[in-house]
C-alpha cells in the first residue's frame, strides 16, 4: 500500500514538536515557581496560568478542551496548592472562555486582555479561599499578585505569538 500522494497546497502534519510547543510553553511556566527567589512577600505570578491564557486567547485549537486537566494537575505538583485546585480552576477558566467565544463574534487584543485579567483574579481568588484560612490577611499581596499578573499579560501573549510564529515557520 502506498501512502497517499501529498499535493503542493496540502497542509503538513505537525511533527512532534510543533505538536507540544503550548503544553511544553505551559510545564515551562510552571516549573518558574520552583526557581528560589527570596522576597518579603509572594508575589510571583501564575506563569503556567498565565501562558495556558496566552495559548486559549491566541490561538483556540491549539489546546484540546481537557488539556487544563494535566497541566493543572503538573501545576498542583509544584506549585503546593491543594491538589485538583488547578485543575478545577484552569477548567472552569478555559470552558468561561469557550463560552464566551461563542457569544462573541470577534475579539481584539484589549478584550483578550480583559479575559485574561478576570481569569487570573478568579483563578487566584478561588485559589486563596481554597488554601488558605479565611481569617489570614493575605488579600493586600493577593490584589498586589492580581495586579501584577494581569499587567504581565501581554508579555506572555508576546512569547506565545513568538513560539507560534517559531512553530508554523519550521
């Protein structure tokens, strides 16, 4: 049996890397909070949330709808959050998006921005009344944390349209 006859126009299959470059860019970021870093207070970004929002705002097939589940769990891992929190939270995240890419007919970059900061509180809100005790006074660094991630934003959409750019050039 022959294989089928490739024609000039046909689009290539993606190769492995190209295939893994979102989820890799994702473990990526998340293994960034594994780099000791002495500060005063906590307020290192999210990166692997923030580079899964990068990937489901760019580019809506890059990522299968259940790829929050293991990149959330791998996040679980080394982030000490409770275990499944991620998971839970980068779902929920990801299917809001779905939705509201069906209500939407288009999206520009300031509207991707708007999503990606409402995911990032919500995610990092419900992060914090899952860990932490109600009575803890963390909500001065966590808006500081909010802050800060929602302001990285298009930083991480940059690097997400530069490995997409590196992957459809190869």
């Amino acid at each position: 049996m022959t294989p089928p006859i490739r024609g000039p126009f046909d689009p290539e299959e993606p190769g492995l890397a190209e295939r893994f470059a979102p989820a890799g860019s994702i473990m990526l970021g998340s293994l960034l909070t594994i780099i000791p870093v002495i500060t005063v207070i906590g307020i290192l970004p999210p990166f692997g949330l923030l580079m899964l929002l990068g990937w489901r705002l760019l580019r809506h097939d890059s990522l299968p709808i259940w790829a929050p589940l293991p990149l959330g769990m791998f996040d679980d891992l080394l982030s000490g959050q409770p275990f499944g929190s991620a998971m839970l939270l980068w779902t929920m995240c990801f299917i809001m998006i779905d939705l509201l890419d069906q209500r939407l007919v288009w999206r520009d970059f300031w509207q991707d921005w708007t999503l990606a900061a409402g995911s990032i509180a919500f995610c990092l809100i419900a992060g914090r009344l899952l860990a932490v005790p109600i009575n803890a006074h963390v909500d001065t660094v966590l808006l500081v944390q909010i802050m800060v991630s929602a302001l990285l934003y298009p930083m991480i959409a940059r690097v997400c349209a530069w490995i997409e750019g590196k992957r459809s050039a190869t």
